[in-house]
C-alpha cells in the first residue's frame, strides 16, 4: 500500500528488467589453487559456494536478493580472484566503509579467510570497487 513503510524500500528492484541487471560478485582467493598451497579444484570451488550461499542466506530478506534468486537460470554470478589473504582482507575492509552487503568466508578449523561474496547488487551500484580484480582463471 502507499505510504507504507518497507524495509529496503528505496532499494528495491521495481520490476523484471531491475532484475535482470542484478548480478553476484564473487572473490576467491587466487593462490590457493596454486604452488605452495595447491588446494584440489573442487576445494576452491566450494570456498566460493560456501560464500556465494553464506551470502545470500544472511541478506535473503534484501528485495535485491529476492529477486536474483527467483531469476532461476537467468541469474548472473561473476567470479572475481584477490592474489592473496591479504588482498581478499582488503577488499572486505573497502566493501565494509562504502556499506556493501557481503560476507566472507573463513574455512575452519584452519581459520583461512578463502572467498567473499556480495549479495545480488545491480552492477552499478559495485562494480566501482570491484574492477581491480580480474575474472578467476
């Protein structure tokens, strides 16, 4: 009804065409699947899962998130890779100052930060602190 107030109102994605712009940044950590640590593939694979989940459980009331997750199929998840531990905390401290949603995932009981994960944000929205790092290979 109007006048109400909603939670996230004025973030909402106000219809389909929003919601196909929606898209889920990931940031794994590069150096894991590489010599010294030489982490199996699968593993690596389950560090941004775990996060991309962690992620969207913890903002699953956010419309954003909603919505990205009723995309099915069309839903648009970029994986992103940080060199190093370092450069992934780094990351998390700049999402944290501007007040982007996210999570980072820390595998136990090794106490190792591996990935994070922002909610489903339109691109323009994060895109600003996210285009230093490039696409996972």
């Amino acid at each position: 009804p109007a006048g109400c107030a909603v939670p996230y109102g004025s973030m909402a994605a106000p219809g389909a065409g929003a919601a196909a712009a929606l898209v889920q940044y990931v940031v794994l950590r590069g150096d894991l699947a590489r010599p010294p640590r030489s982490w199996p593939l699968g593993a690596v694979v389950a560090q941004g899962c775990h996060a991309a989940l962690a992620a969207a459980h913890a903002y699953r009331q956010h419309p954003d998130t909603r919505a990205y997750l009723e995309m099915g199929g069309a839903m648009r998840t970029v994986v992103l890779e940080a060199p190093d531990e370092a450069a992934l905390t780094a990351l998390a401290e700049t999402l944290k100052q501007h007040g982007i949603d996210h999570q980072v995932w820390t595998e136990q009981p090794e106490d190792v930060a591996t990935c994070l994960a922002l909610r489903p944000y339109p691109k323009d929205q994060v895109h600003q602190h996210l285009k230093k790092f490039k696409l996972l290979k």
